[in-house]
C-alpha cells in the first residue's frame, strides 16, 4: 500500500516525463490510497489543461471518472489538527501535509515528484522511479 498524491495519479493519465514510472508503480503496487483532497486537485489540474486547451471537456470527465474508479474504496479523511500541526512543523502546505499525515497514520510510503516533500520527509516520501527501484 502506498500513499499515492495528486500528481502522481495524474500522471496515469496525463503524458509527463513521470508517466512511465508512475506506470510501472501501479504494476508494482496497486493499492494506492489518498486524503479526499486528491478529487479537487485532480480537478484543478483538468481544469488547467482545458484553459490551456490541451484537453477537452469530455477528456476531463474521462479521466476524473477513471481516476475515482482507481481509488474507490481507498479514500481517507484526516485529522485537521494532525494536518495544522505537520503543515507548522514543516513548512510544508496544508494540502501536502494531508498526504504526510496519512502516510504516517497508515505506515506506508508517499509516492511524490515533489521535492520539498521529498526533502522534508526522506524516510516517507520518494519519487515512483525510486520506489520501483527500492525493494522494501
């Protein structure tokens, strides 16, 4: 089980230079799990691709109703003052301190490209081409 952020599901399906890792990470380990902000950020992040107009409408529904189907079953809430109290600590925002804070409660690793995270917690987060080099 890892704990899989927004960017990382995205790049499933949005072509990145991380898609390919990212890929080979599901094979890997499907059991992916996300706070419920992942829905609304995957959102904004369709959103911008439509006013770049690098995908339509229904390209942005597709891919939201595929991304759901992927993490149904495997949504978490998380505790605000855990949340509050990670993003002070670390400086990290409060978005991403979801994504820590539930990697911490359930003992599993962060797949992110995000290197402050990566910076702020090495022994949580790592990038997928990492992890699916790493034997755990």
């Amino acid at each position: 089980m890892i704990v899989a952020d927004t960017n990382t599901i995205a790049y499933l399906y949005l072509p990145s230079d991380f898609s390919e890792y990212v890929e080979a990470l599901l094979l890997k380990d499907s059991h992916w799990i996300a706070p419920l902000l992942w829905r609304s950020e995957l959102r904004n992040i369709l959103a911008l691709y439509m006013r770049k107009e690098l995908i339509s409408m229904s390209d942005a529904l597709e891919i939201q109703q595929q991304a759901e189907l992927l993490m149904a079953d495997n949504e978490y809430t998380v505790s605000s003052f855990d949340v509050l109290e990670m993003a002070k600590s670390s400086g990290c925002s409060a978005y991403d301190s979801e994504f820590i804070c539930l990697a911490n409660n359930e003992k599993c690793k962060l797949i992110t490209a995000d290197k402050k995270i990566i910076k702020a917690f090495p022994d949580i987060a790592l990038t997928a081409k990492d992890f699916i080099s790493r034997t755990f």
